[in-house]
C-alpha cells in the first residue's frame, strides 16, 4: 500500500474527504519526525512505538572491492510493534 491508498483508505473508514486525511496524515508524520530529532520516543498504546538508537562506529568491506571501510556512527529511527498490533498481524 502506498500514501495515496493509505489516504483513500482511512478517507473511506473516517468518512472525512482525502484532502483532510492528507494534511492529518502529513501532520502526524511531521510530528514524529520531530519528536525523533528531539530523542524523544512516540508510544501509541497497542500500536506501537517510535524511538531512536544509536549505533556505534563499525567496520564494513565494500563489496567491489573488498577493501575495508569504517562505517560512521548514526541515529536511527526504530518502530517497535505493540503488543495488540503484533497478535492482530499473527491472526
């Protein structure tokens, strides 16, 4: 499913036009991206949890030429699914 059947999907379920499911969608969207750069975690009870880790400085090889790189140290986003939204997927 892409963003435009997301939309068309949720439109349909909340009886709300596609414009206004769109500017909430882009606003949910917005607002976690903004909580993650603030480090801050997004926990949506039975749903799930957004959150950032940290991932060390490692060694890597690149595959052309098997010579070895060091790979940087980064945040990533993480989605950790809930409980509720787990058993509903493994129905």
């Amino acid at each position: 499913m892409n963003k435009a059947e997301l939309i068309t999907r949720m439109s349909e379920k909340s009886n709300l036009k596609k414009k206004d499911v769109e500017v909430v969608l882009k606003a949910f969207i917005e607002t976690v991206e903004e909580a993650l750069e603030q480090k801050e975690k997004v926990q949506l009870i039975g749903f799930g949890t957004f959150e950032t880790r940290e991932r060390a400085e490692r060694k890597g090889r690149n595959p052309r030429t098997k010579e070895e790189i060091t790979i940087p140290a980064s945040t990533v986003p993480v989605f950790k699914a809930g409980k509720e939204f787990k058993e509903r997927v493994n129905k």
